[in-house]
C-alpha cells in the first residue's frame, strides 16, 4: 500500500525509453499562438495580460539592466504553472516532483546571477559575505555562514518546489484512498471526506501556481543583487 502511494512520482517509460521528455515538451503545445490580427481571441488576451502583469511585478525592484531576464524570467514562470496544473490532472505526472530537474533548472539559473555579480560589481558581490560594522573576532564566522547560505540557495530552491508538490500529491491520494475505503462503511463521513479533498484540491491549484511564482521571484530577488 505504501509502496503505491509513491508510484505517482516514478518517471513513467515506455519499452524503456523514459517519457518525462514528454511530459516536459507536452506543456509548450498548449499554449495559444499569438497572430498578426488586430483582434486575438480572449484566450490569448488573457495570455498577454496574464504575462504582462507579472512581468511588471517581478522586474519592478531590478534596474534597467535586469530587464534582459523579463524572457527567461516570464516563460520559466508559465512553463512551471502549466506542469504544476497538469500535474494535478488523473493519471499524469508531474516533471517537477522530481528534485533532479527542480535543480536543473535552479542552479544554472542561481549561478548564472552570481557570475554576473562576480563580473560586474565584484566589491558588491564580495562584501554581501560580510555585513558591515561586523566585529574583527566575528568576521571569519560570518564569511563562513555567509558562503553557505549562498551556497544553499539552489538547493532551497529545489528543495521548496519538489517538497510542496509531493506533499500535495500525496495528501490529495491519501485523502481520496480513505474516500473509497469509507464508502461501503460510512457514507457520510465517506462525504465530508470527498468534500475535503475537494477544498484540498482548490488549495493545491493554488499551491501549484504559488510556487511556481515563488521559484521566479527568488531568482529575481537573487539578480537584484548582482545588477
């Protein structure tokens, strides 16, 4: 029963060959393509809007030179939404529950904003290890604590994405396994069950979408101080 619990989260292969190319390429034919019409229908309307709104957001605390991420920044951000919604849909698979692709995508992304800090204001991106009016003996312990908590920052990233999404998937299988259990037993607690993992499904809608926004916003966070 246990072992079934986590199958969801196995990458799904076919003669052996693994699918999850699929499921990563599958979300980029879903999106509408813009034409040259003066009127777009409203489904790609609500697209560019869509897109619009949080590309102001995100790139409003970044100077002129952090503009150049609003692409990368904006197709990572409907990429991860549109895997995190599928995900959510009976019998699919989830790409970013797998921490190998969370951290491919974290850290070219977080080393890339270093490099950039390295290159263009080396001082600044040096002296973020060392708060200033530090005292003389603290100064070897805050370097130290502060090249780590660089240094784990991929990982967080990472980390925060597949563990919220696992632990959605499995709350949302737990919850609909006792549905099916309860009803031949009790069918009104076999109700307020499904009702249940009714509102934890709305939640995890939104947990899909929060994530994904978290994700982008930590690396721009992460540019800001390298531009």
């Amino acid at each position: 029963m246990m072992a079934s619990f986590f199958d969801q989260f196995a990458s799904p292969s076919f003669l052996g060959i693994p699918l999850i190319a699929i499921a990563i390429a599958l979300p980029w034919t879903l999106f509408p393509t813009p034409t040259s019409r003066w009127l777009n229908n409203r489904l790609i309307t609500l697209q560019t809007w869509f897109i619009s709104r949080f590309t102001n957001q995100l790139l409003l605390p970044l100077n002129v030179g952090g503009h150049k991420w609003a692409l990368l920044f904006a197709s990572l951000m409907v990429f991860l939404i549109t895997i995190n919604m599928l995900g959510l849909l009976p019998y699919t698979f989830t790409p970013t529950t797998q921490l190998s692709l969370n951290m491919g995508f974290a850290v070219p992304l977080w080393l890339a904003t270093v490099i950039i800090g390295m290159r263009n204001q080396p001082t600044v991106a040096l002296g973020h290890l060392l708060p200033e009016g530090t005292p003389i003996p603290l100064i070897p312990v805050l370097i130290i604590i502060e090249t780590i908590s660089l240094f784990i920052r991929p990982l967080a990233l990472g980390v925060r994405l597949t563990a919220n999404l696992t632990a959605g998937h499995l709350l949302i299988q737990l919850i609909a396994t006792a549905v099916f259990v309860l009803m031949p037993m009790m069918p009104t607690v076999a109700i307020l069950t499904a009702a249940v993992l009714f509102l934890l499904t709305l939640l995890e809608v939104a947990v899909a979408m929060i994530q994904a926004y978290v994700f982008v916003l930590l690396l721009s966070l992460y540019l800001q101080e390298n531009v």
